[in-house]
C-alpha cells in the first residue's frame, strides 16, 4: 500500500485483516498480480489517480488471478473455488481482495491457462481487445501498432493477425525477431516512420500504444481519424476518431482466456517475483523496454 503519492520509494507491506464481501461481492484469494503503468502512475498521484478521485491510503494494482474464498449475499454468478481473473482497482496486490461484481470484471479462468499468464490480460488484453474491435481491422487492412513489443502491443498485433489483417510494428531491432514470430512485419520506430511506411505501401489503421509517434505518421499518410486509435499517455484510453470503449463488464475478457488457454494467443512474461520485490519490478517497468509482463506471484515463499 502506500499513504502517500510519489515514487515506489512510498510503497510498503502492511498488515491487515482480510476484507469481507458485502452484497454483490466476492472476495478473492490472489495468486497472482500482474503490473501495468496505470499502477505507477497512480501511486505517484498523476491524472490516472485524481481523474478517479482515488486518494492515499491505497492499495496497489488492478490485475488479479486467484481463487474465490467468499461470496457475498446475492452473487449467483460464481461460488466458492471458482478460478478467477479480472478487475480489483488499487486493491490487487494483497492476499485476499474484494471485488464489486458490479463495478470490475471478474471471469472464470478456463482450464489450460495459470494464474501468472491469466493475470496479465486484465488492462493489457482488454485494452488490446477494446482496440482492434474499435478499428473493425480485417483481410483487406494493413494496420501498424506502434509499441508493438509492449504489453498492449504484443497482444494486439496478435489479435489483429487473428482478423487476417497484415501488421506492420514498430519496435527496437533487437525485439524484430520476436514479431516476426507472430507474423508482424517489424518497423524500426523514430524519425522517419512515414517513409518507411510509405515504403512498405502505407496503412490503413492506426493502433498507438506509446506516445503519438505512429498517429502522426498515419496523419501525414492520410489514414483518416476514424481509423486510428491511441492510449493517452496519462493512462486512459484516449480516441482519435473512434471511440474504444473497456466496459465494466468483462466483455472480451473471457475470449482473451479461451485464447490464451488453448496456445491461440501469446502472452509473454518477462519475470515473476515475490510479493517482497514488487517494488524492485515497479522500477523496471517504470524504466520502460520491458518485453512482456512482470507478474507478481503472491504464492511465493
């Protein structure tokens, strides 16, 4: 948790008794916790956290996986023992957690897939989702996903391959192979990116997952703003013509696990650490060229 804004310096392991659900809730034992840069920027008190009126004492984290241990009066959708992964805002890193069914998603995990990788497709692959169904890519589309190697990126360059759209991605060349495996034609990124786009035949959609560099090059090719779409850099999902739209629900949520658990879909982990390291892993990805997701595993010894 942390009772202050600021760095992860402000982070700290506290005790604490275990929450109880209230009427349309379940509490949820966590297994895994995976981290996103919403995380960091909330904690360090910037438009991510004020915009959502959250305020110190906090928690830390959204993406959870774990087990139900409780239910509160009135849930019928899920029992205790049901494998879970969803939503639980600023209260995912702890041992057990609550979650309001009717504000934060929450969906079985389907055999095949473990709690690390489930955890990981909460923001990264609800947003990927949210993203590439906003832009109705399909066979007759070229689209580029810029910051296609990070966690948004490497799922939403596969979930585009799925429609049949051929992916043009931008990376740093040491991660090239890594789409190539994917079946994503690598960009290097930085001055220049439209001629190199020009050169490949240019684009049809825009999907911008760090900064704006790839929506300025789709602006001078002429790709019109409907079909280009971006995540503003102060954590939101932000639109460029089109509306991208993550619900409460869940919705895409359980297709991404069904994906993911039967090897359709990819989910790349760069490191699981102990709930003791968490704030050692913020600063890694706070550090940014992180290929994949870090995961918190609070089952570790």
């Amino acid at each position: 948790m942390h009772r202050a804004f600021g760095g992860p310096e402000v982070l700290e392991l506290v005790e604490a008794p275990d929450p109880q659900p209230g009427p349309g809730e379940v509490r949820v034992r966590v297994h895994a916790a995976a981290l996103n840069p919403v995380d960091w920027k909330i904690f360090s008190g910037t438009a991510a956290a004020t915009s959502r009126g959250l305020e110190p004492p906090l928690g830390v984290g959204n993406d959870v996986a774990g087990v139900v241990d409780a239910v509160g009066d009135g849930v019928t959708s899920l029992r205790v023992g049901d494998r879970v992964l969803g939503s639980a805002r600023a209260r995912a890193m702890q041992d057990r957690t609550v979650v309001d069914l009717a504000q934060e998603a929450l969906v079985p995990i389907p055999d095949g897939l473990d709690d690390v990788r489930a955890s990981c497709l909460v923001v990264a692959g609800r947003t990927a989702w949210a993203g590439v169904e906003a832009l109705a890519v399909g066979g007759d589309d070229t689209l580029l996903v810029n910051g296609a190697s990070g966690g948004v990126g490497v799922l939403a360059v596969q979930l585009a391959r799925l429609r049949g759209a051929r992916v043009l991605g931008t990376a740093s060349e040491r991660k090239h192979d890594r789409l190539r495996a994917y079946g994503v034609e690598p960009v290097a990124y930085g001055d220049g990116l439209a001629d190199r786009l020009r050169a490949l035949g240019g684009v049809d959609a825009v999907f911008e997952t760090h900064g704006t560099e790839g929506i300025d090059a789709g602006l001078e090719l002429g790709v019109p703003a409907a079909r280009m779409i971006g995540i503003a850099t102060k954590g939101h999902a932000g639109v460029v013509g089109v509306p991208m739209d993550l619900g409460r629900t869940g919705a895409g949520l359980a297709e991404l696990a069904a994906l993911a658990a039967d090897g359709t879909l990819d989910v790349p982990i760069a490191g699981v650490v102990p709930l003791e390291r968490a704030v050692e892993a913020y600063r890694e990805l706070m550090g940014g060229h992180v290929h994949g997701k870090l995961v918190v595993d609070l089952l570790a010894d």
